[in-house]
C-alpha cells in the first residue's frame, strides 16, 4: 500500500469513526423543551424573576440544548393553579409557592413555610441536610410532582389594614388576604381569610371586599400599591420567618429528562435562591424608606397578638398531625431542626446582629469619613 492509499484508507476509517460517535454525542445533550408556568405576575419582577433565572442558568448551562419557557400566572393557566397544570401535564413545571395548594392536603404547606417555622437559614439547613428534600418529594411524587427550591424571600412583614391593630381582638371579623396555614390560624383569631392572587389584591382592598392583605415586603408591596388604600404595615410576618418558592415538575418529564439535565436544573434552582435572597435583601431597604416617606405607618404586631397566634398555630398543628401522618412525618423533622437551629443561632447570628442594630440606632454606622 502506497503512502496515497494509506492516508485516504485513515481518512475514511476516521470519518466513519465519527459518524458513529456523533449520535451518541448527540443523544448525551439531547433537545428538550419545556414549558413553565408562574404564579406570579411579570410586574413583580423579584419573584417572577425567580423562574427566569432558572430557563437562563440551564439554557447557558446545556448550550441551549434544554430549554425552559417560562409563562406569567394567566398565560397558561391561572397563579393559583400552576401545581394542577403540571400534575395533569399541561406544563412540564411551574414556579409557585407550595402553600397555595393546602386546600388539596396541608402537607404542602411543609415545602414553603408554616408558621412560627423556620428562618430562611434553617430552612436551608433542614432541606438540603436534614433531609427535607427527600421527606417533600416521597410526599410530592405521590401527587405527580417533583419538588426543587427555587429563590426564597427571607422573612416577610405582616400584613397592610386599614385601620390600626391595638389588641388581639381587633383581629375579629377582619377580612384577610392570607395564604397557607396562616389563613386558619387567623381565623381561630376571628379573621376571615381569603386567598387572593398576588395580581388581584390591590383591586380588593380599594373596594373593601377585604380589610387587610399580606404579600412580601417593601419592595413587591411598593409595586402593588397596597399603602395608598391601607396605610398600616405590619411586622413582623410570624407566618412566614422565609417563604421557600419552588419548581414543581411533572414527575413524568422528570424522570425522562437525563441525569446531567437533572444535575443542571437542580443546580439552576439552587443558584436562583441565592439570587434571590440577594436581590430582597438589596432592594427591600431601599423600598421601605420610599414607603414611609409616602405615608406608610409602620407598625410592631401587639404582643397579645403574638402570643395568640403561636398558641392558635399549635392548636391548629396538633389537629393536623392527629388526622395526617404525612403531615405529622415531615412536621416533626422540620421541628427537630427548628429547635437546633435557633439555639445555634440566637449564640452567633442573633447577638452580633442585635450589637450591630444598637449601633446603628446611636449613629455609629457612618459611612465614610
């Protein structure tokens, strides 16, 4: 064989080479598509931001191979019915907050926040080392989700009424926007809850169908307008010390999905919490100032509010882990970390934090100079 008829003979041998490796190259990252529904509205851009941050870390992540389109609530299907879209297969996954759904099993309420719960740090901690994530999803599958965390909103403030709240008994016969298990708690209090859509909250409370609504905080309530019809705000919100959002994705489209896609999505998920604990924890105090110079009446919750409300939580937890084992199961393991978490907490965060804050009441925090 002469030099010539060797190297075309190589030639050809290398292209053949290739065509066989390029599918499995190819079948490695494969095209996927999906479709993602919001609960929230593209005008609260830290919270519907959340879902996009996700679409965008695995698109950059897979080259484009794996593609999330995200849908604001009312595009697809109404906010508050993301879960159901994904469970029956309309949509391969959405972004909401698992509270919404307690009406379906209160279980859910376990994957976002309950309250007197855990401060976002110990939420973190319980899901990703105390084994929460694992707890959520045996519970979640069986309902055709997978669970993901996807951004928190840390601890939120409680509420804007229209008239001031000097007792516990101003509770009474208040018509309250409020979602999850906090809406039963308040009603032992005597409030009448409502669960309302974060888009239709304002046109609420302008109209007086209801008295008083929790969201967020600063910066979402600023941009909903809540304190021109309802100027005192709240804190502290006992019923959400963090809000865990989260992707549910349809346990189907899951487990097709290959394993480096489960690996990219879960990461995204992970990196769009920490985005948006950033991005509240940034833009919240810049919207509280702006809020009260526009006539916000900042507010502490009553004591006897306090009190009345974690004694009626514990009445209402007592009543569920009675009646479901499901609850009861991850309820327990979310408290066992709650306690060790707050003890190891109030030793370090609490007292620098609480030094800090002394400090800058006395005028000690200067910038520059």
């Amino acid at each position: 064989m002469d030099r010539r008829q060797f190297i075309r003979k190589s030639a050809v041998t290398a292209i053949g080479a290739g065509a066989i490796a390029s599918p499995a190259i190819a079948q490695s990252k494969p095209k996927v598509q999906w479709r993602c529904t919001s609960s929230f509205p593209k005008s609260l851009d830290t919270i519907y931001g959340g879902a996009e941050d996700v679409a965008k870390y695995v698109s950059e992540a897979t080259d484009g191979q794996f593609e999330i389109k995200v849908f604001s609530a009312g595009e697809i299907v109404p906010g508050l019915q993301a879960a159901d879209a994904v469970s029956n297969g309309t949509v391969e996954m959405c972004h909401t907050a698992a509270y919404y759904y307690v009406g379906k099993d209160p279980t859910y309420a376990l994957g976002a926040v309950i309250p007197f719960g855990l401060n976002t740090r110990g939420m973190h901690a319980w899901l990703y080392y105390g084994g929460g994530l694992d707890l959520l999803n045996e519970f979640y599958n069986t309902k055709g989700l997978h669970y993901l965390p996807a951004g928190n909103t840390s601890a939120q403030m409680g509420g804007w009424f229209r008239k001031e709240i000097k007792s516990a008994a101003d509770i009474n016969g208040l018509k309250m926007r409020i979602a999850g298990l906090a809406g039963q708690i308040m009603q032992k209090l005597g409030a009448v809850p409502q669960q309302i859509a974060g888009g239709d909250i304002y046109p609420a409370l302008e109209r007086g169908t209801i008295d008083a609504a929790e969201w967020i905080g600063p910066y979402d309530d600023e941009k909903l307008g809540f304190h021109k019809v309802a100027p005192y705000y709240y804190y502290p919100g006992w019923w959400e010390g963090n809000l865990a959002l989260n992707c549910f994705i349809n346990v189907e489209a899951w487990n097709k999905l290959p394993a480096a896609y489960k690996s990219v999505l879960t990461t995204a998920c992970k990196a769009a919490t920490t985005e948006m604990l950033a991005e509240y924890d940034y833009k919240n105090p810049q919207a509280i100032r702006r809020l009260v110079q526009g006539g916000a009446q900042l507010r502490p919750y009553p004591q006897d509010v306090m009190n009345a409300a974690f004694n009626a939580a514990q009445e209402v937890y007592a009543d569920i882990n009675a009646k479901n084992a499901a609850f009861k199961k991850i309820y327990d393991s979310m408290m066992t970390v709650r306690n060790d978490s707050f003890l190891w907490q109030q030793l370090s965060e609490y007292t620098f934090d609480t030094f800090m804050m002394v400090k800058q009441r006395e005028g000690a925090l200067k910038v520059g100079g």
